[in-house]
C-alpha cells in the first residue's frame, strides 16, 4: 500500500444522523444483493481546537469497505429501505 493511501471513510454528517438507527445500533445494507451488518460510530474529534471536542460520525466499514469499489472521487450512494435495512452503491 501506498503511503499516500488512505483507508475509505464516509463521514455522516449530524444533520443527515437522523437517517440511521442510534449511534452504535447495527443495521443492515445491501451491497450487490447481498445482506451485511455495520452501525455508525463516533469518533472523538479536536479539529476545531483543543477546547472545542466533539465528535464526528462514520459509516463502519471494518466489515463491508472491502466489498465496495473505491478510487478517486468515488460517490458512496445510501438508499433506506426500512428503519433498518439500507443499500450502499459505489460509482467514479
């Protein structure tokens, strides 16, 4: 690997938290018809200063960044189906 090569992330914006079960609930995607499990997480952040922590929210992707097809300017696509069954598409 690369040492310019960063893991993939999708960052979850606060006001689209809304969208997704609780932070840390699992729920289920649908990546090319098949069925897998993730949750997002919280990570403690300080980019706003040391007196300014908070936290910023991600798709986990230990399980399922491998099954998606990353690269330079890839759009992640989350469509709901239910309050706990979503599907997650890549395209460049």
């Amino acid at each position: 690997m690369s040492p310019h090569t960063r893991t993939p992330e999708i960052l979850i914006v606060r006001h689209e938290l809304d969208m997704f079960p609780p932070v840390g609930t699992r729920f289920s995607v649908v990546i090319n018809n098949q069925t897998y499990y993730t949750k997002i997480i919280a990570r403690r952040c300080f980019c706003a200063g040391p007196d300014s922590p908070h936290e910023h929210y991600y798709l986990d992707l230990t399980e399922i960044g491998k099954l998606l097809d990353w690269g330079t300017f890839t759009k992640i696509r989350i469509r709901r189906y239910g309050p706990t069954r979503y599907a997650l598409s890549t395209r460049k």
